[in-house]
C-alpha cells in the first residue's frame, strides 16, 4: 500500500485503536504512556505497528512516526479521528490528480465550535494563510519531508512548555523548505471531540503561549498581528481577560520569545 498512517495517541488501548479509527491502510501508532513497548497486527492486511513511549509532547510523537514513515504518502492522525469507508482511494486519488502537491490539507468534519478551516475550492497556501490548520488534516509525500529534513517544533502543542501553535510552525517550515502546499474540498473523517490535554479556557497563559508563538510565526509583524487577532475574537476570548490586558500578556510573550 501507497499510504500510510501517522496516528499520535495518549493512554490508549493500541491493540483496538485501528477498528475504532477505521484505519484502512498501514499505520504508525506513537502511543504516549507509561511504559515503554512495541507491537504490531494486522487490520484486514493492514500492517500496525506501534509503538509505546514513556515521554510526553504531541510534537515529539508526530516525529517518532515521521521518522519511521516508509510509505509514498504519510497522513497525520490523531486518536479521536474517525475515517471514511473508502478514504485510502480518496487520498492516493487525490495525489495522483495533483502531482504538483507535496503536501495536501484535507477536511475533516468538526463540531462548530472547534472548527477553525473548512475548504470548498483547491488552492494553494502560503504563509499569509497557513496558520488554521490541523494536523490530522496533513497528507505529505514522505520523501519530500525526509529530503527537507523536517520535523515538528517540541516547544508547542499538547505536554510542552508552550500551548497550540506547533501544526502552524510545521506547515510553515514546509513552505520555507520549497515544499508546495495545496488545500482540497475532499473529506476524509470526522474527529470525535475528548477533552482537551492544553486547553483550560482564554486565561493568562492562553494569551502568553500565543504571544510567544506569534513571534515564531511572524516575526516583526508579531504585535499588529497579535492586536488585530484579539479585536476580530474579542466577543469570545476576552470576556474575563479584556482586550488591553490580553494584548499586553501576548506583547510580553512577544518579547519572552525574543530572548
């Protein structure tokens, strides 16, 4: 098979995780616990190996399944995405159709509230518009990212020192890389919401994180973007931080990152 899965999971029973996420291809499984194992199984042919780690950070597990990706194509996963019947086909056809992509950004079916993209028409994505995607929305032709030599940031995301931001960086260091990055309407599951392992509502270290991770992101143009970010959410997230005291939180973890 052409294609392979990259799942990062938490405390899971790796030994069920396949049938629950429907996985129809070859799979990866970095499994964050308390021990420190392996073992693999087969799916309906379908080879999953994985592997338990006693370490934490979501960024540390999408490289220990990058690192061991041998497959054409790799599409990043998350344990509470649930695939399509048929979403191999959709994925490698996809591809096949588009050989210019070295890296396609699927949908993913989301609740409402914790959608942050959905896409109607096939683009490309630069830098002005990378920074709403998901992981579990990344396929990748394994070879162009071992070439480019790229990996996740371990500063950001879930079990590191910083909250969200790492899928923003990653897309990023593609486009730098020369990768070519394409967006497409084509649907491949849905994500079956769990509780959070970073999120703890739009309190101080929200505002922090994300100060920090705009500096990464956008370098002297880190404030402007971090001001106009607050005035467009400021009916959600800042209804007990208000807009002035959030921005000076994020000016800080500007300059915390600058150091």
């Amino acid at each position: 098979m052409r294609l392979q899965m990259l799942v990062a999971a938490l405390g899971q029973d790796v030994t069920t995780l396949a049938e629950r996420m429907n996985l129809e291809c070859d799979a990866i499984v970095i499994n964050q616990c308390n021990e420190n194992a392996y073992q693999e199984y087969t799916r309906d042919e379908a080879q999953i190996k994985c592997y338990s780690f006693a370490e934490r950070g979501v960024g540390l597990s999408r490289n220990n399944a990058l690192l061991r990706a041998d497959r054409e194509i790799s599409l990043f996963a998350d344990e509470d995405i649930v695939y399509d019947e048929g979403y191999v086909k959709l994925v490698l056809q996809e591809f096949d159709e588009h050989p210019e992509a070295d890296m396609l950004l699927f949908n993913v079916r989301v609740c409402e509230e914790r959608r942050t993209y959905y896409t109607e028409t096939f683009g490309k994505v630069s830098l002005h518009n990378c920074g709403r995607y998901p992981a579990y929305s990344f396929a990748v032709r394994t070879e162009k990212m071992h070439n480019a030599n790229l990996t996740y940031s371990l500063l950001f995301g879930g079990g590191a020192k910083y909250s969200n931001g790492e899928d923003s960086l990653f897309i990023r260091d593609c486009i730098k890389a020369g990768l070519r990055v394409y967006k497409t309407p084509v649907e491949i599951g849905e994500e079956h919401p769990r509780e959070s392992t970073w999120f703890h509502g739009y309190d101080r270290k929200f505002f922090f994180d994300r100060g920090v991770l705009y500096h990464y992101l956008y370098g002297k143009l880190a404030k402007p973007i971090a001001l106009r970010f607050l005035l467009k959410h400021q009916d959600i997230m800042c209804q007990e931080i208000p807009v002035k005291k959030a921005y000076r939180i994020m000016a800080k973890g500007i300059i915390e990152a600058k150091k």
